[in-house]
C-alpha cells in the first residue's frame, strides 16, 4: 500500500481552496490526502462520512490512478458541500 500523503497522481482537476483569505491550489492526491488529515477532525465533524469517503477514495487512487476519477468526485462532493470552493 503506497503511502498517499505523499502521492504525485494527478487528480482529474485542480481544486483551489480558500484558506484563510488565500486560493491554495489541490493537483495531486498527496494534496488533497495532506489537506483532509492535517486539519482537526473537528473540521471535518458536520461532513464526518463525506470525508471518510473521499479520504478512502484518495488512499485507493494513491495505489491506483484509475481510482482518481472517484476521488475527484468524492473531494468534489465534499468541498462543495463544505462550501470551501
């Protein structure tokens, strides 16, 4: 099992989230893996299976780069719904 936060494969688009005032562009799964775990499981509380599914989709795709298309979809449904796009 390869170790997602450090992945180079490409997501399907590139995500530029808004933190703290700043757009912080997201390319690859290591990224997206490093974004969803660094923050406080606090954060991800209100969208607790949303991230739980788009964190499993990222560690396939770290594995698997045909798995990125869902993890894409997956990191999609959750920033949307968190309203970080």
């Amino acid at each position: 099992m390869s170790d997602a936060s450090i992945s180079e494969t490409p997501l399907r688009t590139t995500f530029k989230i808004r933190l703290n005032g700043k757009a912080v562009p997201i390319a690859t799964v290591g990224q997206a893996y490093q974004f969803l775990t660094n923050l406080s499981s606090i954060e991800w509380l209100e969208f607790r299976a949303l991230h739980a599914d788009a964190v499993n989709w990222l560690q396939g795709a770290a594995d698997d780069a045909m798995l990125t298309v869902p993890a894409t979809n997956a990191l999609r449904a959750l920033f949307v719904r968190a309203r970080v796009l």
